[in-house]
C-alpha cells in the first residue's frame, strides 16, 4: 500500500475546488471501499457540511443496501458544497483514518490547527478532537480487550484440541487393542471349535470303542463257557477213565465193549488236548484285550467312585451350611418380632409420654393463666388498701395540719419519708403481703446482691416489714404506670423488664398527691429521679408456650456461644463456651433463638430474630451488654437436619432469599459476581467463610427457580456506600459536561436504580430493633419519620407464577392509546372496555378499590377490576388502555401485567409522524410523555421491558417485535418487591 501513495504536492489550502474533487474522484473507489459513514458525520456535522436530514438520509434511506453505497452518498451530498466539502472531508481522513489521507493527499497526517482549513472554531476544534482521540483510546482498549480475550479463547481452544487429539490417540490405541483382542477372540474361537470338534470325534470314537469292547466281552464270555464246559468234560472223562482203570483192574478179563468206550475217549480227549493253534492264539488275544478292557474299566469305576465320595462330602457339607442357615434364619426371626415387639412398646410409651406432655403443657398453661388471674386479683386488692391507706392518710392529715406541712417538707427534700412518719398511724402493725422473685438457684447470691442493690431505687417493696404511706403512694403510682404498660401490651406481666414512669409523668402524680398547700414552684423545683430500667425477676427462667425464656450475664455474647442457621431455617445456638454464664444457665446446642432482649442506655431493647438471616443475628448478638433476656425454642430435629446438609455440603448456611439489584457492580478478584441494575439474585449465605462485607449468591434463570452462576457480592451496606458514591460520581459528572447531560442520565439510568424506604422506616433486609418508646415516638414525631429517605442497593423480591395470559399494558401513554386497538385486533387479545356504574356502585368498588381508572372526572364511567378478571377467566391476554396508577391496584388482586416502555428519541418520534397525526398528536406531545413517564418507572414495585428506539423502523415491525416481546415475558417469573410507600 505504501507504494500506491500519491507524491507529496501542494499544500491543500492553495488547491482549488475542481482539483481537491478531482484528487478525491481519483481515490473514490478506495474511499467507497475503506471509510465508514458513521464515523466521519459528526465531524462533518459540526464543520456545518452535513445537516441533520442528511445525516437520516445516509444512514436510514433503504435504497441504500451496504456501506459503500452510502459512502458514494455522501461524496455526493459533499461536493453540492464546493470546497469546504472536500476540505472537510479531507480533514475527517486526517483524524480518522490517517492511512487513507496520505494515500489520497501525499501529506502526512497532523493534528496541529495550521493543518485544518478554519470551518471548526479552534475551541470547538479541540474538543472534537479530544473526543475522537477518546473514543479512539476506547476503541483501541476495546480491541486490546477483544485480543486478551480472542488470545485467552485461542489457549483454551489449542488446549482443549490438545485434550482432543490425546483423547484421539487414546481411542486410535483402544481401537488397535480392540482389533488384536477381535483377531485373538476369533483365532481363540477356532481352537475352541477346532478342540470341540475333536472331543466330539473322541467322544464317537469312544463310543465305537464300547461297543467294540461289549461285543468282545460277549466273546469272550462264550469262550470262557465253551472252555469251562471242555474243562467239564475233560474231567468227567478223567473221572470214568479212572473209574474205568479201576474197573479194569478189578475185572481180570475186561469186556469188548468197554474197551471200544474206552478207546472212544481217548480219541475225544486227543482231539480236546490237539487244538487249532490259530484259534489259541486269537483266543489268547482276545482274552488279553479283554484284560486291558477290564483294567480301563476299573480304573475309570474307581474314578467314578471318588467323584462320587466328594459329590457326597459337597452334599453333605450343603446340607450343614442350610442347617446352619435355617437356624440363623429362625434366630433372625425370632430378634425381628422381639424388636417389633419392642419398638411397639416403645412408641406405645412415647405416646403417653406425649399425651403426658401435653396434659402437662395445659396444666402448665392453666397454671400460668391461674396465676397470672392471681397476680391481678393481688394487684386490684393492693391497688383498693392503697385507695383505703390513702384515705386514712389524708383524713389523718386534715386532723392534724403539722403533721401535714412535716410530710410536705419531707415531700420537697427527697424521695424516702422516715420510718417515724407512720408511727402514729392507726394502720395495724402487721406483715405485708409482696411478690417473690423466682431466682436461679445456680446463682443465688448474685441475685441476693442485684436485689439488694435494686432496693433504694425500685418502688416496689421487698421488705416484710409494712410499709410507710409515701412508699404507698409512690406504689400506687409504679401500678399505675404498670397498667398503663399493660393496655399497650397485654402480655406485659410475662415481660422481664419494668419501665420506670418518666419524668413527665410523674411530676404529673406529684402535683395530683401533693399537698393542698404547697405551692407550684416548689412542685417544679422538686427533684425528680430520670426513667430507668430495672430487673422484676432477676436471673430468672420462664417458659411461655414452647418458647424457653432465659435471663444471664450477656457480656461478649458471640464468645459464650456460637450460632448457625438462617432465615430459611432459623437461628440456632451451635456451641456453648464451657464455664460462661450461658453454659451455667443451662443453654445447649440445638435451640432457636426466637428474640433477645437487653438493656442499653437506659432503655430496653427488643430484637426479633425469629426469621432473621445469620448476618442479621450475629450483629443482634454482637450488641448485648450486659443482662439480656434469651428467647429459646427447642428443635434438636430441625437442628441436626440442618447439620446433616453442611455435612452433605448440600448448603453452606440457612439463609435463603431473593433480591433485586438496583445498581451495577463489575466482576473482581476471589470470585466477585458482576451483576447489573434489575439483576435477581438468590442469596444463599450472608456469613461466607473468609468473606467480610459479603453475601455469597447465585443469578436466577429468567424462567424458573434454578441457580445459574454464583460467587460473591456485597453486602447490605458495603453497596449502600458503592450505591452513594456511584451517585455522586453521576453527578459530578452531570456538572462537568452540560453539553452531555442527556448521555449522562442515560447512563445513570442503566447503572443505578433510586429506591428509598419512604414511610416504613425499617428496612426489610435488616433485623428490627424495637424499645419501649417506639409506639410514642411513632405517634409523636411521623413528620420526621417520614422525611427520612433512605437509598436502598437491594430490594426485597418474591416470586409470583401466573397460571394464565397476563395483561398489556404500553407506555408512554399517548403511544400506548394508539397501538391497543392493534394489538387488540389479534388473536389472543382483547381490549378492556370502560363500564358505566351506578352512584352506588362506583362508591362501593371505589371504596373497595376496584376502580383502576376513571374515563372522566366526576363521571361514573370507568375501568373496574371486574371487566380484567372477565377477560383473563377466557384465556386470552387483556390490553390495558390505561397509566401507571393502575398497577399497584392490580397487584393488590395478584394481577400482575407485562409492561411495555417503548423509549422515544426525536428520531423515533419522526418515524411516528403520521400515525400521531391522524390521531391528532405531535411529536412533542410525545417525547414530553415519555419524559414524564420513564423516572416512574423505576418507583414500581416490579420489572418491566424497554423496547430501544434504534430497534424497529416502523410501526409494523415495532408491533412483530411486540409480540415477541409478550410471548417471552408471559413465560418468565414475576418478581415482586414489598411496596414501601
């Protein structure tokens, strides 16, 4: 490229207007091709050779397909302005594209102003350019970023082809060793025939060779009969030869036919003695061969005989294992029915114990109600002697007045009266009747010192002695303060704190017991003890339902014991450090922590943690001085469930709930989560190992309960601090650039989301501490309550599934008017139509708040809730003609509707110029609605959806984007969040 580039000629200031058209038609091919548009026409636009039309005209005219087209366009659109079109031009190639300004002029490109022809003011010229060379640092950082990351993808693409090509010749190896153990399987498959076909040859030939041997038996076994008989024979002839030779001798003269028999036998016996030796001999064979038969034979039997022994000891050894199996079966049996009997007996046991328990919870119960009537009935009978003592009193007084201005001095120099008052009295000497304190036996002389140190300041008496008429009244005045705590709060007499009466109130009773005579200045000077708290029941153990209620020394209470849990589960005490006052109260792992109560400052706080998260707790816990009152109920099961899922690391903590991010917050190091405005989190654990100032939390799929990715994210009030300082670096923005303001609210739009606590004054993330002055200060001071605001990073959300199509509602309201009958045209829409009410009607549904608008002031036509339930009842989508007041009305019915902001820029709005027109709108009407409209929507108390104004070019493809819109937002979850106003 370098060798295409034009000889440096004349300066351009000196060139005219032909030849700078003439040295740019020389490079228009090359410009078409390599410049973009949008990039050069801000600069052209301040240089004042584009305007505004022209601007929509390059960019927005659809005969305009690609990028050269358009930059053919404006090449045309600049030479209708002579010379400063082209020196413009030119000098956007200097800034923007260097390469292609030398190749067209032969200058080497310079940012000094002696190189710009004057249609930029220098100060203007300087700031362009300082924007430029910004979004060029960007651009190019963007790059460098887009390159780290291509480079990372790059790695781990050549790693995991690396994996892949060793999982390759993994399996290319497999594949080999597959087809030498086929080719072995096969060869070892043919021997395996091959020896099969053998041994059924063997097996045939063994057969024949049977036969063949019982066919020789059978000859031989006729043989043996054939010799066996010659034998016979042989020695019957023997036998009558030797009878005949004795014969002979005995007869001298032997008979001629004896000898002829004779000689015939001897014949015989020749030709038995003269065989064949050919038939010897294969007679000699076969016997042989008849032997060998015999012996295989044999040997084979006796093979078969000691198969047959271990057969036997096998069986034998079987039948041994089914005895023993048989018994132990049995055995079995017998344990299993002996357990059943057992557990039977034993749930049978756990049901009466459970009956007793309960008969012993209302006895307890009816105990307490007894003695809770008891303890009113003692104090009405108390409250009538002191009525009855205060009339002895004053009569006592009008008999004798020194005695009466003595009693007033002693009123006017302190609290106590002298024993000596009272001794003239006709009040009969006789012991009082007083309320015994329950006292923990583990710490008896502890509370035996707390008593006697409460002694001087509590007005009620412990002593057995009768009291004095000044102790009574101030009595009188305890109980009366007392009843007046009761009608607050009626479970008062199970409280473990007494309010003393304040300052105010007891100057009150002062003046209303004191002397007639006495005047008011010494009323006012008299000296007055401030409001404290005190102990009723020191060291105390109550139990209220099943709720255990233990009173002890809370000094570093998070090092007396450990705790674990949620607001999912609940918090519960883990370990108890051994010789701490928890440990000798009796406190053991295993209980919730229902509310702790201190005291502090001189007032007595209360904190719930009943549903508090483990965050909350911990520093609830970490907040006790000194005696605290510990409210416990036992659950060891729900306890050791929640122990058994850390050991399965099922979950990390008890906590469990959702939240909106109402500010943007990038990813960092240690597995920070980036999470943007509007962004639903599930916050899993508020205690994260090795975390401070951290939640840890999961994103939620849009559309169901499943947690995509996790890490961690600030807490609470680490992004409250992040939430302030990105606001303030918003607006020193805002001051620094006015010409930018608008890009600047924008983008404080995107990144932070301004929600306060308003009225509520609690925040609902954060555990409630209460004392006994909050209903007063409530009453007394709610302007100031109310004008504390108080920003708000995470917003307390719930979801909300809608079985059936939720309703439309389009904004800004002026473009919403026009597109609800569209949209009500389609299938699956309909438009809600106003109803006209009787005066009856309408002040019944307005009171009710079923109205969601009024069509005109004063009329009795309106919207009603009644007409929107009609139409989702028919399975269809209802289209809302209606503003943003209507929606808090409808969540109220757990209506929840999609909402539509379509945002509006003047562009947008001239896109809409006709259609505003014929429903006798402007587009100033327009974009003043829609700047009114779009701050109210981060007020709601839900999402919505915000349709960009660079994304449809008219109104038909504005309503095809709708549609989809509608169809994707009828499937997601609907987060709701507690309405603080």
């Amino acid at each position: 490229m370098a060798g295409e580039c034009v000889p440096e000629g004349r300066d351009l200031k000196e060139m005219g207007e032909e030849e700078l058209w003439e040295l740019i038609n020389d490079n228009r091919h090359r410009i078409s091709l390599g410049v973009r548009p949008g990039v050069l026409i801000p600069y052209l636009r301040q240089a004042r050779v584009l305007t505004e039309v022209d601007e929509d005209e390059i960019l927005s005219c659809h005969n305009l397909t690609n990028r050269s087209m358009r930059t053919s366009h404006m090449l045309d659109l600049l030479r209708t302005q002579g010379r400063n079109g082209a020196m413009a031009l030119l000098e956007s190639f200097m800034i923007h594209y260097p390469t292609l300004y030398t190749q067209v002029t032969g200058h080497k490109p310079s940012t000094e102003p002696s190189r710009f022809s004057g249609l930029i003011k220098y100060s203007e010229l300087t700031e362009y350019l300082i924007r430029a060379v910004t979004g060029m640092q960007k651009e190019l950082q963007e790059a460098r970023c887009e390159a780290n990351r291509m480079t990372t993808r790059c790695a781990s693409l050549e790693s995991e082809i690396t994996q892949v090509m060793e999982q390759e010749e993994k399996s290319r190896c497999l594949l080999s060793e597959n087809e030498r153990i086929r080719r072995l399987f096969c060869s070892l498959q043919h021997e395996v025939t091959k020896l099969k076909d053998e041994k059924c040859d063997l097996y045939m030939r063994y057969t024949a060779a049977i036969e063949e041997k019982s066919v020789v038996n059978m000859h031989l076994h006729d043989l043996n009969l054939q010799v066996y008989q010659l034998q016979t024979e042989l020695q019957k002839a023997q036998m009558e030869n030797e009878f005949q030779k004795r014969r002979s001798l005995r007869c001298v003269s032997p008979a001629p036919q004896l000898q002829e028999e004779v000689r015939s036998l001897r014949c015989q016996l020749v030709k038995a003695e003269k065989l064949d030796p050919a038939h010897k001999d294969i007679l000699a064979h076969d016997l042989a061969e008849a032997i060998h038969s015999q012996v295989e034979l044999a040997e084979q039997l006796r093979c078969y005989r000691a198969e047959n022994e271990q057969l036997l000891r096998d069986k034998q050894e079987l039948l041994d294992q089914k005895e023993c199996l048989s018994l132990q079966v049995q055995q079995l049996t017998l344990d299993c029915n002996m357990h059943q009997q057992k557990s039977t007996v034993i749930h049978n046991q756990i049901r009466a114990l459970q009956a007793e328990r309960d008969q012993a919870y209302l006895s307890r119960d009816e105990a307490q109600s007894l003695i809770a009537c008891s303890l009113a009935e003692k104090d009405t009978l108390r409250c009538q002697l002191v009525e009855l003592q205060n009339k002895v009193f004053s009569l006592q007084v009008k008999g004798n007045p020194r005695e009466e201005l003595q009693s007033s001095h002693e009123e006017q120099v302190g609290w106590e009266i002298p024993r000596s008052s009272c001794e003239g009295s006709s009040i009969p000497n006789r012991r009082r009747l007083c309320r015994s304190d329950a006292i923990n036996p583990m710490s008896l002389s502890s509370s035996i010192s707390e008593c006697e140190d409460t002694l001087a300041s509590s007005v009620r008496s412990r002593n057995v002695e009768p009291p004095s008429p000044e102790s009574l009244r101030r009595r009188d005045d305890a109980l009366y303060a007392d009843d007046s705590l009761e009608k607050v709060d009626t479970d008062s007499f199970l409280d473990d704190f007494v309010f003393l009466p304040s300052v105010g109130t007891e100057d009150k009773q002062t003046l209303k017991l004191s002397a007639p005579g006495t005047s008011i200045d010494d009323r006012m000077t008299r000296t007055s003890v401030p409001p404290f708290l005190v102990r009723s029941r020191p060291k105390a153990m109550r139990i209220n339902g099943r709720v255990l209620s233990i009173s002890f020394q809370g000094e570093a209470l998070l090092s007396q014991l450990k705790v674990v849990g949620g607001n999912k589960s609940g918090v519960f005490v883990h370990q108890v450090t051994e010789g701490s006052a928890a440990h000798s109260v009796g406190i053991s792992p295993g209980g919730q922590i229902v509310e702790v109560k201190y005291q502090q400052n001189q007032k007595a706080l209360r904190m719930v943690l009943e549903d508090s998260t483990l965050e909350e707790a911990m520093w609830a816990l970490g907040q006790v001085t000194g005696i605290c009152h510990l409210s416990l109920r036992p659950r060891q099961d729900d306890y050791e469930a929640l122990l058994k899922q850390f050991q399965k690391s099922v979950t990390s903590s008890g906590d469990s709930f959702y939240v909106r991010v109402n500010m943007s917050h990038p990813a960092g190091t240690n597995g920070t989560l980036a999470v943007s405005c509007n962004d639903i989190l599930h916050v899993t654990n508020t205690q994260p190992n090795g975390g401070k100032d951290l939640w840890y939390a999961s994103e939620v799929h849009p559309c169901q309960l499943v947690d995509l990715q996790s890490g961690t994210v600030p807490n609470y009030y680490r992004a409250q601090r992040l939430l302030i300082r990105a606001i303030e670096d918003i607006n020193f923005q805002t001051k620094m650039s006015q010409k930018a303001g608008g890009v600047v609210t924008q983008s404080k739009q995107e990144v932070v989301r301004i929600v306060s606590m308003g009225r509520q004054g609690r925040n609902p993330l954060w555990v409630s501490v209460e004392d006994e002055n909050t209903m007063t200060m409530e009453s007394g001071d709610t302007s100031a309550a109310r004008s504390c605001v108080t920003l708000m990073p995470y917003s307390l959300v719930t979801p909300h599934f809608p079985p059936i199509c939720r309703p439309i509602l389009l904004l800004p309201t002026v473009l919403g008017r026009m597109l609800d009958k569209k949209l009500a045209s389609w299938q699956g829409f309909q438009l809600c139509e106003p109803e006209t009410l009787s005066p009856s009607d309408h002040a019944a549904q307005l009171q009710k708040s079923e109205i969601l608008e009024e069509c005109e002031q004063g009329s009795n036509c309106c919207y009603t809730l009644q007409n929107v339930e009609k139409i989702m009842k028919k399975g269809i989508h209802c289209v809302l003609p209606l503003g943003l007041d209507c929606i808090r009305r409808l969540h109220r019915a757990k209506i929840f509707p999609i909402i539509i902001f379509i945002s509006q820029t003047a562009r947008s709005a001239r896109k809409l110029r006709s259609k505003l027109h014929r429903h006798s709108q402007f587009e100033e009407q327009l974009l003043v609605c829609s700047t009114s409209e779009e701050p109210l929507l981060d007020k709601l108390p839900c999402l919505y959806h915000r349709v960009a104004p660079d994304s449809w070019c008219d109104q038909a493809s504005l309503l095809t984007s709708m549609r989809t819109i509608i169809w994707e937002e009828q499937k997601k979850i609907v987060w709701v969040e507690p309405d603080l106003w």
